[in-house]
C-alpha cells in the first residue's frame, strides 16, 4: 500500500513537465550534461598533474644577487 507504483511516476513526471514545460528541462539536461563533462575534464587533467614529476627533487639553488647580496 505504501509503495510507489507507475502510475505515481507518470502523475509527477505529467506535473513537472507542466510546470516546467518541455524546453526547460531539455535545457536543464544540456546543462547537466555540460557540468558533467567539465567535472570530467577537470578531473583527468588533476590525474594528469599528479603523474608528473614533482620538483621537490630537484635541488634547489641560494638566491645569488638578489637584493640582500
């Protein structure tokens, strides 16, 4: 009895298409979808960062000449 059947999706999808319209939420996919691939992006370039050799190995030179020299 206190189960959400098909007939209760259909009823809510109806009203929120009426509410919102079609083209509304065609635009609010786009949107996630665009989000969704940035997300992506940004996550392989941060792997991609991670891979490279640091330079925390490399030794690093004083400050020769500088201003207080």
């Amino acid at each position: 009895m206190g189960g959400i059947s098909i007939w209760h999706i259909l009823v809510v999808a109806v009203i929120v298409v009426l509410l919102f319209g079609r083209n509304k939420i065609s635009d609010l996919m786009g949107d996630v979808a665009k989000g969704i691939k940035s997300f992506r992006k940004n996550m392989t370039e941060d792997d991609k960062q991670k891979s490279l050799p640091e330079d925390k190995d490399k030794p690093q030179t004083p400050n020769q000449g500088g201003p207080g020299a």
